[in-house]
C-alpha cells in the first residue's frame, strides 16, 4: 500500500490479523502535532492505529523502491521473447525475510492457541 493511498483505506473498515508484539517510540513534537491533526480528521482511529498504517505502508512502499539489479539467471521470458533475469538486489532478500518471520510468527499464534 502507498502512502497515498492510506486516506482510502482509512475511509474503509480495516481487515487482518495482527501480531502480539508491541514497539514503542518517541515522536518529535512536529510528528506529534500531525499526528494530532490527523487523529482529528479520522476521530473513529486510534493514534495506535494511524501509526500502525502509517508504518505498514512506509515499509509496503520501501520494498517496491528497491532498485532492481540484474542477476545471471534468466528466470523468465517477456512476451516479445526477451529474456528476463533474475533480481540480485534487495528486494528478493526482504521478501525472503518477510517470508521467515511471517511464518515465525503464525507459528507463535498456533502455539498460543493450543
């Protein structure tokens, strides 16, 4: 999700599982006083739930600009019959990571649950 598009979202009912874990954090009072503001706008969400979608979408949008680098592999054709290659960069690895720790933590929620 792009930061843009979090107005939007906002507007609608948000869906989806969350984690235990809990993160907490200091503000500058610049960040503190917008995020005032936006409380005011959208009165039916939390603070904790504006940071949440604010942070949700940040890290969405960072994994889509990390830059591509071309690897040796091609993995794929396009639909003129170029060769596509492999991703070296960062994107792969985050995903991979994403991956791990996803699975980690449904396998702490089955866990809770038994």
């Amino acid at each position: 999700m792009k930061i843009k598009d979090l107005v939007k979202y906002w507007d609608k009912h948000a869906r989806g599982r969350l984690s235990r874990d809990a993160y907490f954090m200091a503000l500058s009072d610049q960040h503190h006083k917008r995020l005032e503001k936006l409380s005011t706008l959208y009165p039916m969400k939390s603070s904790q739930d504006l940071i949440r979608d604010l942070v949700s979408a940040a890290l969405d949008e960072l994994e889509t600009s990390f830059p591509y680098e071309q690897g040796s592999k091609v993995v794929a054709f396009d639909e003129d019959g170029f060769e596509i290659y492999e991703d070296t960069g960062l994107t792969p690895r985050f995903v991979s990571l994403s991956q791990k720790h996803i699975q980690r933590l449904k396998a702490r929620q089955i866990e809770s649950v038994a």
